[in-house]
C-alpha cells in the first residue's frame, strides 16, 4: 500500500514540475536570454499572494515579464489573459519589488511573452514589448506608498 501511495506521489510531484506553466517559463526564460539577449535577474519573485513570473535586464532597463503559456490551438492567445485583474496584481508586485530595492533603475517596463506549446513541436514565443501597466507619469522615486496616491497626483484616478 505504502509503496503504491509513493508512486502515486512521485507522479504528481514529476507532472507538476513539467506543467505547461513551468514548462512555458522555461521556454520564455531561454528566449529571452539567448534570442534577445536579456539577462536574468529573479524568476518567480513572490510579494504575498501577488508574483512576477521572470524579471530581466534589457540593457539598462528592467523588465518585469508574465509569461502566458498556452497550448497551441488555444482559442484565446495568453496576451489577452493579461486582463484589468492580472494587471493590478502585477502592479502590487512590481511596486513592491521596485521599492525593496537601494537603487530604483532609471527605466522599467512591463512585457508579456506567450508560449504556444505543443506536443511535437518545440515552444513558440511571441514577444510583447512595453505593454501599458503603471499610469502616466508613475515612477518610484515619486511614490508615497501607494498607487494610488500617483494616480491622484497624475490625475489617473477618473476624477
């Protein structure tokens, strides 16, 4: 019975590492890095519940990246899967990842990368560069501790 629970167990703990989501990070890890030239600098950094699946450096700048792996005939591509919710997830944790460090960069963005994976083909990844997540005239420097209190000041809160 024991050993029959251990191989049971085995079989989760293996198909869990080789998900389409680890496995689709993975793939947008190694694009990054060697078809764009991007250097890795966190994977899956956790702030509480909110996470960002890979932070890199392009150059000068850093990039926070969602990776949105899909299978290959999925209806809806991951780009759109980025909706309004996902969004101020990843607002909370880029503020707080931004503002943990001693020296804030000078420029940041927000990219998503899709996978489209299959089972006979490798990964495909399309790249989003510069996708629209932090108000106008967001920057670190600035902030009080909330962003909210930027969109007040940017005048982005809708009043």
């Amino acid at each position: 019975m024991i050993d029959w629970l251990k191989k049971i167990w085995l079989g989760v703990t293996r198909r869990a590492e080789t998900s389409g989501g680890a496995r689709g990070e993975q793939a947008a890890a190694d694009f990054l890095k060697i078809r764009l030239g991007f250097s890795l600098v966190a994977r899956n950094w956790r702030h509480g519940r909110d996470e960002i699946d890979l932070v890199a450096r392009d150059g000068e700048v850093l990039v926070f990246v969602e990776v949105k792996a899909r299978d290959a005939q999925a209806l809806v591509p991951g780009y759109y899967a980025v909706n309004e919710r996902k969004k101020r997830a990843l607002r909370r944790a880029v503020h707080a990842y931004l503002t943990g460090l001693a020296q804030p960069p000078r420029t940041f963005r927000f990219d998503v990368v899709e996978v489209a994976l299959s089972g006979r083909l490798p990964p495909q990844c399309l790249h989003f560069a510069n996708v629209p997540l932090f108000p106008k005239g967001y920057h670190v420097a600035r902030q009080s501790g909330s962003l909210a209190g930027v969109a007040r000041r940017t005048g982005m809160d809708g009043n």
